[in-house]
C-alpha cells in the first residue's frame, strides 16, 4: 500500500484501478471530469480509456464490455444522465455480467450546471442501487464494494459523489499494484442479452424482488452506520456530504444519534428499522431532494412506529441548494437543543463578496464570434438560440448575444422551432465543437429535412474549453494518447446536406461580418464554422496598447466588454497582464487608438 494525496475525483479513479476495471468511458463535465483524466495519467495496462462522443455512447460501449464479463466505469455529470438515459432503463432489465459503476456526479447549487438533480432519485427510477459517498476516503472504498455488488446482483450501478466529494482533497492508501481483470468474454444468448417485450415483463419482476434482496443485504454494508448513544430518543439521519458536515458539529456531542446511509436505493430496511429502536425525533440532512426522509417516512408508516420525522418536507432543512457546516450545524442545535459549536465559522462580520459574474475569457474567440453576427444583424428581427459551454457567456452584457439556453444540442433545433413560428426573422443557433459532435449532428439533419431556415453558426475552438480543455472527435488525439483522423465538422455537414458551409476566422472581423451577412440571405439550412483556437491552449501574442488618439469614447468596453479592457483614473486603458493580442478591439476603436504592442 502507499499513501497519496488526492481529489475526491481522483479516489474514485484509484478505487476503480485497485477493482480491476477493463474498461472507462463518460463525457466531461463538471464535476466529474478528473476521474479520467486521472486513469489516463496513472498505469493502466490493458484497460481501455476514451471520451465518447456523449454519455449515452459511452455508456453503449461500456454496457458490451459488461455483458463480456469485463468491469467497467462510466462517467458523467448528473445531466449527462438524462442523456444516457435511454439505454440504462433498458440495461436495468437486461442487466450486465461484468461489475458496471455508472458515476453520475451530483452539483447541489448548482455550481455549474443547468438543475439540481437528485441522481438517488433516477436510481429508484430505474430500479437500480445506488451508493452516496461522503468523503473522498469513502469512495475510494466504496467503489470498489460498487463493482462486488454490481457483479454479485448483475445489474448495473449508480455512483453518487457530489460536487463537494468531487473536489475535496484527502490522503488515502491506495494499493501498489492495479491489475485489470481476467474475463471470460461475451457468450452468445440472445434469451438474455436481447430486449424484448417478454423479457422486459419477466426481468421488471425479477428486479422488485432482487431489490428487497439487495436492500437487506445493505442492511449490513459497513457504510451504513449508526454512531453515538443508541439509546437516545432523538436521532439525526444524514448521507453524502451532509454527513460529514454533520458528524463535525456532533463531534462535540458524542452522545448523539447519528445515522449514515451509504446505499439510498435499494432502502437499508432492516438497518434502518434497528436504529429507530427508542428514537422519538428525527433530523433528515441531506442534498438535494427529501429521498432519504420520504423512505423513512415509508418505513414508519410500514411499522406503525410513533416517530417524528423533520427535514425538507417540515421546511426544516432548506429545499434547495448546498448544505454547509454552518446550516447544519444551527439547524442541529435547533433540534437537539445544544449550543452552536465554538469551532463554527463566524461569518457574521465579513464582508460582502464582490459580484463576479462569469464572462468570456480575454482573447477568446467566441466573443469576435458573437460580435460579428451581431454587428451583421443590426436593425433586423434575428433569434440568437446559445447552447451549453463557453460560449453560453455570449448571454452576458454588452454581447447580449443568447436569447435561449436549454441543454446541449437544443439551440440548433429550437433556432427551427423560432423559424416555423416567424419565417421573416432570421435565426441562428450557436453550438461548440464539442457539443456539436455529442449532440448537435442530430438537430441538423432535422433541419435539412423538414426545410428550416437558419444559420447554424458552429464556434470552433479546438478543445472542449468549459471543462477542462479535453480532447473531442475534431482534435486529433483520444484518450489513449493516440494521434487519430480529425472528423471534419465541415465534411459532417456536407454529408449531412447542408449546401452552403463556409469557414472564417472571428477575428478577421469584416470578412466574418460579410460572411455572416452573405448567409442570412439565402434560404435554407446555412452553416459558419467561426475557427480559432481557445486561448488558454495556444500562445498568445504580445499585449497591445491605446495611445494619444484615445478619445476616451469608451466604445471599446461598450460594444464587446473585453476584461483586459479597463478605466483607470478615468481613462480607457489595457490591463498588459490579461491582454492576449487577439486585436478585435483595434477593430471596434472608431479612431485607431488601438494597436501596435505593450513595450512593458
């Protein structure tokens, strides 16, 4: 064994190598994108790493691998579930042969997503076990119990670390020697391994009953604990994160009822009925929905047991958003009638934090990108549909260049909706390299073939810049470390029937605002690749300057609101230090105050 100190991530990465995975797949997304990247720069030999094109591919490929007897690890966002969705209904019937660990990393917030989804809930959507981690020790740990029980009941699993697991740091023992496991193979049964509606019938049976198995077998799993003085007629009853945040405030009242579920789905019944032995009251903490308080709700009612029950349904516990060590512990206190904690963190004095909101990156090419389509669609009634990356920062002032923002891939589909509801506005839909290969393909051939008028407008910066600058179909390298073909975005278009694909480069800007212009023009479905490379993964150029010209119009900041661009002592200069010398603001300057480099 040897220590190491890691991200909650990158245990969860280290538990499935010491569990002998085959195979890892998933989709980046935050928080849940270092678990394979952390895979991909430890020894894994003989297992095979990739980013899919999106979750619910990559849970394909992972699922055959799993009927081959082979262990395998899919990762992905709490979002990215509902994208993988469609097959792991199915899967939950058909069930695996090989341990399958389907991570879906929770963002209670949210931090950085579209929803606050509950991935506990989706697990008792889908019939399937769950576990919920507190620590990044405990998924390390957990993990692995994950794979055993995938391959003792052969259903796949659901893992459930949320954005504070995620990315919490911990110094854990992890073993020396990772070896992928030895598989038999795929066998042929088409009885089992084809979905019908017979076998759907005959396995949806079979999964309530193998779930009451299950539910008591985790009854006794060693992260389903009860802590304190057993006998104490108020309990508190926590999961995940709020566990932890739980157990700091109790550490000074050890005499306490504290409960952990570990496995959320199937319910720890028995467990659960043995730690209600005595217990009056009841605190649920927990993120995000009631699950935890309803089950024991459930079971109270089961029993008859004259037992209290407060937390997010008794507005308890907030509904919403991220619990913390300073809610959890005043609303413990409330409960059991102790004191606040001398070690909770007085924020009563602090200042306030400045507001910070999220805009584009100095340089980056998005912003040229947005510029010119708006600059091209002055005074004409246009429908600008944004999608989900970087580029979702066009929203913000003075772009104000996204009017809708639904999930990846639905700009280029709802830019169709907004053209059969107005045929005399034009519409574009803005999408990202990354996206556009995960699910972007797809609302454009609905386009070309039910006719749409709109201007796919698809923002290339060669990287999937939001979450982390991974690798994607369009770049030429996989997560092997493999030089591949680039699949050609406008090879892809072409094939799909898209007549008019035309590349420019954003910060070319007039040809960029002619080419847009040119576009908007014709009828039909009409694509603009904006390419330029994201600018945390090239070399910019040297900072430029404002010299004696500056009228101090401020026509800079107010047309594109570029950070490096800033008023000191109440005049327009370039901050030297953000500067990247993309030069799209010397094209703005309607005196040409703007060029030439920083001699600093």
């Amino acid at each position: 064994m040897k220590r190491e100190y890691v991200m909650g991530n990158g245990a969860i990465a280290l538990g499935a190598l010491a569990a002998g995975v085959n195979l890892v797949s998933g989709y980046p997304g935050t928080p849940s994108s270092e678990i394979i990247e952390t895979i991909a720069k430890y020894p894994h030999d003989n297992v095979h790493v990739e980013w899919s094109v999106n979750e619910k591919a990559a849970l394909e490929v992972a699922a055959s691998a799993a009927y081959s007897g082979a262990r395998t690890l899919v990762t992905m966002k709490q979002v990215g579930l509902n994208v993988a969705s469609d097959p792991l209904m199915s899967l939950a019937y058909v069930g695996v042969k090989g341990g399958m660990v389907i991570v879906s990393a929770d963002d209670p917030g949210p931090i950085s997503s579209q929803t606050e989804q509950d991935t506990r809930a989706f697990a008792d959507f889908a019939r399937i076990p769950v576990f919920d981690p507190s620590s990044p020790e405990e998924a390390y740990q957990m993990i692995q119990d994950a794979f055993d029980y995938s391959e003792k009941y052969n259903t796949p699993v659901l893992f459930r670390p949320t954005t504070r697991v995620c990315h919490a740091y911990a110094s854990i023992e992890t073993k020396e020697d990772m070896c992928a496991k030895a598989y038999e193979g795929f066998v042929k049964d088409s009885k089992k391994w084809v979905i019908f509606p017979r076998l759907s019938f005959a396995n949806h049976a079979m999964l309530e009953k193998r779930n009451v198995q299950l539910g008591d077998d985790f009854s006794s799993y060693r992260f389903n604990t009860v802590e304190g003085n057993k006998d104490n007629k108020k309990a508190v009853f926590a999961s995940g994160i709020s566990y932890a945040y739980a157990k700091e405030y109790l550490k000074d009242y050890p005499e306490t009822k504290l409960c952990k579920i570990g496995t959320p789905h199937p319910f720890p019944e028995a467990f659960v009925v043995e730690a209600l032995k005595g217990v009056e009251e009841i605190m649920c903490v927990e993120e995000l929905s009631p699950y935890i308080e309803k089950e024991l709700l459930r079971v109270i009612g089961k029993y008859q047991l004259n037992i209290k029950v407060y937390g997010k349904l008794t507005e308890h516990v907030p509904a919403s958003g991220e619990n913390n060590t300073n809610n959890v512990a005043k609303i413990l206190s409330t409960f059991l009638g102790l004191p606040l904690s001398e070690s909770m963190l007085d924020v009563t004095d602090a200042p306030k934090l400045p507001v910070r909101p999220p805009v584009l990156c100095a340089g980056c090419p998005h912003r040229a990108s947005f510029y010119a389509v708006k600059q091209a669609m002055k005074g004409k009634r246009s429908y600008f549909c944004g999608d989900i990356g970087c580029y979702t920062l066009g929203n913000a002032m003075p772009l104000d260049m996204v009017d809708t923002c639904l999930c990846m891939g639905a700009g280029i589909t709802m830019a169709q909706g907004f053209h059969w509801t107005d045929k005399e506005g034009k519409c574009f839909a803005f999408v990202g390299d990354s996206t556009f290969f995960a699910s972007g393909m797809t609302g454009v051939v609905n386009a070309v073939y039910n006719e749409a008028d709109m201007v796919l407008c698809v923002l290339d910066n060669s990287t999937t810049a939001m979450t982390g600058h991974q690798p994607h179909p369009g770049t030429g390298i996989n997560m092997m470390g493999n030089v591949v073909d680039k699949v050609s975005i406008e090879n892809v278009l072409r094939g799909i029937g898209v007549k008019t694909v035309v590349t420019v480069n954003p910060l070319d800007l007039e040809k960029a605002v002619e080419t847009v212009k040119e576009c908007a023009e014709q009828r039909g479905v009409k694509a603009i690749i904006f390419k330029s490379p994201c600018i945390a993964i090239t070399k910019p150029n040297k900072s430029i300057t404002i010299n004696d010209k500056c009228i101090n119009c401020k026509k800079c900041i107010r047309e594109i609101g570029c950070p490096a661009i800033i008023v000191e002592d109440g005049k327009v200069c370039i901050d030297k230090n953000l500067c990247t010398g993309c030069g799209l603001c010397s094209k703005v300057c309607p005196v040409n105050a703007i060029g030439g480099e920083c001699n600093e």
